[in-house]
C-alpha cells in the first residue's frame, strides 16, 4: 500500500468526525460510535492489525477514559457544590466593588477569573461561569459568552490541574518505542512530557500576554456605542498588566513546578496583584467606558437570563475570604501532592489499578485514582460541606447535577479515546506498516517540508474545534505530529508543544463549548454569531505561536534530546 493512500486512509476517521459533528451537526453522542467502528475497521482490514490488538488498545483506552471521568466529576463536583453552599455568588458580588468600568471588569473578570476557574475545573466551565457573571453585572449576554470563549486559550494547556498535557499529551503520545528511544539518551517519559510542558508554557505566555488587551478591544469594537477598536486601546497600560500579571507566574509556575499549576497560581496571583491595582486606580485610565443604555442594544445581543436578587436566608453572611477558601484549598494540596521532595505524591501512587499484558499482546494500563485531580477535588467537596455548613440536601444535589453532566461526557469519550488508542497501537500489524498516525506525519512531512511549525498549532486547534476539548486533541494528534517532528529532523518537543497550544486556542471556536455558554445566558440558537467574532482572537492566536514556532526552529535551532 502507497504512503499516500496509507494517509487518506488514516485520516478517514478524523474526516467523518469533522463531516458528523460539523457537516451534518450530529450530536456527538451518535457521531463517535460511528467514527470508533470507522477506525477500528480500518485498522483491521486496511492495516491487517490483529483483532485482540484493536480490542486490547479498547481497553487500555477505557482507562485513560477513566481518569478523565473522575477528573471531569470532581472538577464539576467542587464547583457545583459552591454554587449551592453560596460561595459563588459571594465571589461575584466581591467583584461588584473593585470598579464599574466595564474594560477594568474585562481584565479581573473576564480574563482573571476565568483563567482561575479552567486551571481549577477545565473542560468548557470557565465561559460557563464566567458569562452569566457578566451578565449580572450588566454586560449584553452575547458579549459575555463571546469574552467567556476568548479566555479560554492561554489557561487550557494546563486546565483541570493540567488534564490536558498528563492526560491528552501522554495518553496520545506515549508508546514502547519513544520510550525505547528515550531510555538510550537517560530519560523517562515524564521527563519529557516536562519538556515539553516548558515549551507550551513559554509559547503561551507570548501570545497570551495580549489576551486581555485584546478581548477589550474586542468589546468596544462589537459592543461599544461607536463600533471602535482603538477604544479598546486606551486601556493598552492596565491591560497588559492584567496580562502580565497572569503570565508571569504562569510560566514560572510552569518551568519549576510543572503543568498541574500554571494557570491555579498565574490566576491566583493576578488577581491578587490586578484588583489591587484596581482598588488603587494604577494604570486605570481616568475615563470610565460603559455599554450604551440596554434600551438601545440589538435583540441578538440579549439573552433570557433574568438577573435577580437571591432570596434571603436565615443562613449568616459568607465572608469573601471562606466563599475562596476551597480554590485556595485545592491549589495547597495540588502543590503537596505534586511537589517531588514530599513523600505525599508517592504515597498516593502506591494504591495503583492496573492490567499488564492484555491479552497476551504486551499493551499494558494502569490508573493510580488517589494521584488524580479529581481526588484533590472531592476532599475538598467534603471540607467545604463542614466549612460552608452544607445540608445533606445541598450536597446531594451538587453531586446529582454532576452525575448528570458526566453521562454525557462519558459515552462520548468511551468511544473516543479508544479510537485513539488503536491509531497508536496501529504500528503492530500484519503487512509491517508504520502505524496509523505516522504513516500521515510521513506524507505531511513531505508535502509540507520546513513549513511545518506554522501549520502544527492549526491542526491543534482543528482537533479542539471538532472534539470541543484540549485534551482530546492533543490524545488524537500528538503522536501524528511527533511523527512529523521525527521525519523532518525538527524537535519532538517543540512540534507537541505546538499541538498543545494550538488545541488550546482553538477551544475559543469549540462548538459545544459555545453552546453550553449560551445556554447559561439565553443564548441558544445564535452561537455563529459568536463563532464569527471568536475566530479572530483564535486565528491571532494559531498565527502568533505558528510563527514562533518557526522561528525556534528555523533561526534559534532549538534542539532535543532525541535529536542529539
């Protein structure tokens, strides 16, 4: 079989993905299935791959699936819970008071806070939370859902304590001959999922640095009285700050500690440092910017959220400092769990599930449960019970509404990550062909040459837009693009890094991320509308780093330690 016709084949599954979900707008939860069966029967009869093998990779998939389900859950669980102990609406009525000027609230709100709760939570939560928020606080509802999506780009690569590189980018890239391959130069896979961590870190904070500046000039220009990007611009100094503020720790964060914590800490931080700028007035322009009158916006432009005053309570006042303390509570013990020099983090990997050698074909899974972020999550669930004086009631529906979302979520992934799975494990078939992703990484390779660094973040965010998640992506592209990392002699590194933050971009055109924004506001039915304005911060975004990428490879030469 040709190499050309071994790349139109692989990349069949993924085309009927992009067909289903966004050709014939079929739900997910049909699509899949049907792209799983796709893969796995090409995988068979075109590859010849062993049936034990594609039902063996199956199963080491549903592992993987596993713990992003316990992710999922205790993220949605934590943040369920403090909308029903009344945390949340204690944090957003302390918002109410550090400034009425909307481009100020864009900054703290919009992008700070929004960073904070996908470090913490992940998986389309931030707009979720953030564009009702806004709403309350008297922005249009389409402009809150459009700002909710944008902040969603710089944050995601480490969202829900880093899923989407420990899960994405090691579920969709490790395999027995890089870690071969990694064992001859002294290192593990951690050691290079680190690595590349650094790189994605960097990139990110370059291009996402700009952010807030940009999602403010955003707002004046469609929502402003006078249609105006350069009214955005007048908030260029306090902007930035907001910018830097968050990226700085961000990639300390991300270099020294690892990809659980960069968007916690860089959030945290910026907060901090930001609404006490606020509160201080520095680099705050002395004008005041503000929607015109809500008489005169357009119907697209209003949602059916009512905005009411929350019924009163016999419950004592929450104080701004217990509503934050469960957050503040999860990054402590992210950071005990994680930090190499406590015995707290092996402690936890002692209690390990695994399946070695399934069914005889050398695949092996494994889950260490009390490691993940979702045990993080729960522990603090139960804490915030005591803290907050939780009824039983209150926490039995926190958890209900999370079971519910997490059905969903899981019978789409059940068939997802499986499919992925079999891609990687492709390579062991009868006719002796390179596996499925690298057979396309050997055709792209050839056709696309020294250009390939600014095309690598475009497929990312391809992968982001058609699977709606950073994390998916990255598990069905990071093997493809290290394969045309390793044909091209470019750094596998640096390409992975690219797939990771061009898949966190593209979350900013994700479909049902937009969707499940506009639900919270009233918006259904007008999500083009806000796709249309959101592809120009992502294309800003894929560009940016696309070119970075070429200048790290073509005029720095960084390197990698399978290169040398």
């Amino acid at each position: 079989m040709s190499l050309p016709l071994q790349a139109l084949l692989a990349v069949v599954p993924i085309l009927l993905a992009g067909v289903l979900l966004v050709g014939c707008k079929m739900p997910a939860l049909k699509a899949m299935p049907a792209v799983f069966i796709c893969a796995a029967v090409i995988a068979g009869f075109a590859w010849q791959v062993p049936l034990v093998h594609i039902v063996a990779a199956s199963i080491e998939g549903l592992f993987i699936t596993g713990n992003i389900l316990l992710i999922i859950f205790g993220a949605i669980l934590l943040l369920n819970t403090l909308q029903r102990s009344g945390a949340i609406a204690v944090i957003r009525s302390g918002f109410d008071t550090i400034s009425d000027d909307r481009r100020v609230q864009v900054v703290i709100i919009a992008w700070l806070f929004a960073c904070f709760i996908e470090g913490a939570a992940g998986f389309g939560t931030p707009a979720a939370i953030a564009a009702p928020l806004l709403v309350a606080l008297g922005f249009p509802a389409m402009a809150a859902v459009m700002l909710g999506m944008m902040a969603q780009s710089t944050p995601v690569t480490f969202g829900a304590a880093g899923t989407p590189v420990l899960v994405g980018i090691a579920g969709g890239l490790e395999n027995p001959a890089l870690n071969a391959q990694l064992a001859e130069v002294g290192l593990i896979f951690n050691d290079y999922l680190l690595l590349i961590s650094a790189k994605a870190v960097i990139l990110h904070a370059i291009a996402g640095t700009a952010m807030p500046l940009l999602m403010v000039m955003m707002m004046t220009r469609f929502f402003g009285r006078n249609k105006s990007w350069t009214e955005g611009l007048s908030i260029l100094p306090f902007a930035l700050f907001g910018g830097l503020a968050f990226t700085l720790p961000y990639t300390l964060t991300g270099l020294l500690l690892g990809p659980e914590f960069p968007s916690i800490i860089g959030a945290l931080t910026g907060m901090a440092l930001v609404t006490f700028a606020a509160h201080r007035k520095f680099l705050v322009p002395a004008d005041r910017w503000d929607f015109a009158p809500t008489s005169q916006w357009p119907a697209e432009w209003i949602g059916t959220l009512k905005v009411e005053a929350p019924p009163p309570t016999d419950r004592p006042a929450m104080s701004y400092a217990r509503a934050w303390t469960p957050y503040l509570l999860v990054a402590l013990l992210l950071v005990l769990t994680r930090l190499r020099d406590l015995p707290v983090g092996d402690w936890l990997k002692s209690v390990t599930l695994s399946w070695s050698d399934i069914l005889g074909t050398g695949i092996n899974a494994a889950t260490t449960p009390l490691y993940l972020p979702a045990f993080v999550f729960i522990v603090v669930v139960a804490i915030t019970v005591w803290l907050h004086k939780m009824s039983a009631k209150a926490l039995k529906g926190a958890v209900g509404d999370s079971a519910r979302l997490l059905l969903g979520a899981g019978f789409v992934l059940v068939f997802t990550i499986p499919m992925v799975r079999i891609y990687i494990h492709s390579g062991v078939n009868a006719l002796d062909l390179p596996s499925m992703p690298i057979a396309m990484a050997e055709w792209v390779a050839i056709k696309t040459g020294a250009v390939w660094p600014l095309l690598a973040p475009a497929i990312g965010a391809l992968g982001a837009f058609i699977a709606g998640s950073n994390t998916v992506s990255n598990l069905m592209f990071a093997l493809f693009q290290h394969g045309v990392a390793e044909s091209l002699k470019m750094s596998g590194v640096l390409i992975v890094a690219l797939q990771s933050v061009g898949a966190a971009a593209g979350n900013m055109i994700a479909i049902h991320n937009v969707v499940a924004a506009s639900a919270t506001v009233g918006l259904l039915g007008r999500e083009g509308a806000t796709l249309r304005k959101t592809i120009l911060p992502m294309l800003y975004y894929i560009v940016v780093v696309g070119l970075l990428g070429l200048l790290a490879v073509h005029v720095l030469e960084l390197g990698d330690p399978l290169l040398n």
